[in-house]
C-alpha cells in the first residue's frame, strides 16, 4: 500500500509514468531528481501519509525501497 502511494506522488513530482517507478528506481540516477524534486517528494509523502520525516533522514534517502522503509517506520512511530 505505501508503495502505491509513494509511486503516485513521485509521478506526480517528476512527471513521469508510475509503471517505471519500482522498489529498485533511484531518485536521481534512473529518475533525473535533483535535491529540490527529492523535498516537493518527501513534502508530498509527508501529507499523503501524515507523517513527519526529519531533514537528516530525508538527505540520505536515494532509493524508492529507502523511502517505504522510511514511511513504514515513521508510521510505526506514530502510532
């Protein structure tokens, strides 16, 4: 589910298809982001989730399986 969701807002962000988005995908070398279309991501997982994600965190985040580890355990965290 959270990959789901994930995959959407990074389409969303980066204009590209979902379907060539997997767990595998790289931010910036398979996805061409830069460090300002990384933040609109994390500002857009922080609200489709309703999670907070703190900046250091966010810095070291380069994959998509990176990113659902992240949001799995911010989760886990608020409840």
């Amino acid at each position: 589910m959270e990959f789901e969701k994930l995959r959407q807002v990074i389409a969303e962000v980066l204009n590209v298809d979902p379907k060539e988005i997997t767990m595998e995908t790289t931010f910036m070398e398979d996805l061409g982001a830069d460090s300002l279309d990384i933040f609109q991501i994390v500002m857009g997982i922080e609200e489709e989730f309703d999670i907070e994600i703190p900046a250091e965190k966010a810095e070291h985040i380069t994959t998509v399986e990176e990113a659902v580890q992240l949001i799995k355990s911010s989760i886990s965290m608020a409840e």
